[in-house]
C-alpha cells in the first residue's frame, strides 16, 4: 500500500539496509542462490569494512594508536564510491610497542592517505586486539 496512516519508520542505516538485504529475508535467500559464495563473502567483507569505519567517524572509539603508512595498495574494490585499500603501516600503540601491520580498510576518496602519512588506529569494540583504521591524524 502507499503507507498513508501507518507511522513513519526511523530512517535505516543505509549499511545496516544493505546488510538484511543480502543476509536476511526472502531477498537474502535469493542473494545465497543468485550470487556465489565467494562473491557473498567478499560484499560482507566490505559491509564489516564500512560498518569499522562508520564508527570510527561517528567519534565512537578512543585512539589505541598512530601509524606511518607504509605503503597503500588499491584493491579495485569500492564502497559508496570509496575506495578499499591494503594499508602496510608502521604501528606505535599507546603503551609504546612498535609492529608493523597490513590492514585492509575502508577510506574516504577525499583523505586517501600516502606513504609518510600518520593515520589514527582505534581498538575494534566487537574484537578488542582487532585495530580499525580511524583516518588521517593532523598535527
């Protein structure tokens, strides 16, 4: 129906609406017969990517640690037209250990950072040893 005299729904996260259509449903079960497994996996992947940094932006995780980028890898992959790139990042954590990592994340097409840029890494709330990319850090 037009939807005349029902209440008007809370507007959805848009990844949160792209997630029940391709995991939940009649259009999920549709999705697991349509689209092979491989490609399933890899369009969550890229939802979990999204959801990771949505909630860095939103302000909602404390920096655990700074990084030097390395080096930045397109993977091809795009999500709301941002791209999903391999970041190697040179990691210092607050209480002063140093790594190396490659983490694979979302960034916004208009910040990209390059090698020699410092980004900010927050602790991921649902695995706390898991780093998400925060952004670039300004001095």
């Amino acid at each position: 129906m037009m939807n005349f005299f029902s209440k008007k729904k809370k507007q959805q996260d848009a990844i949160e609406h792209a997630d029940q259509l391709m995991n939940k449903g009649l259009s999920g079960l549709f999705m697991k017969g349509l689209i092979p497994q491989e490609q399933r996996e890899q369009i969550n992947q890229s939802l979990n990517s999204a959801r990771q940094a949505q909630t860095a932006a939103n302000g909602g995780l404390a920096m655990a640690a700074t990084a030097v980028v390395i080096s930045v890898t397109d993977t091809g992959k795009l999500v709301n037209f941002d791209p999903i790139v391999v970041l190697v990042l040179d990691v210092t954590e607050v209480s002063g250990n140093r790594y190396q990592k490659t983490l694979e994340t979302l960034v916004s097409k208009l910040q990209i950072p390059r090698p020699g840029d410092t980004v900010g890494l927050g602790s991921n709330p649902i695995n706390p040893s898991e780093l998400i990319y925060m952004g670039l850090v300004t001095a």
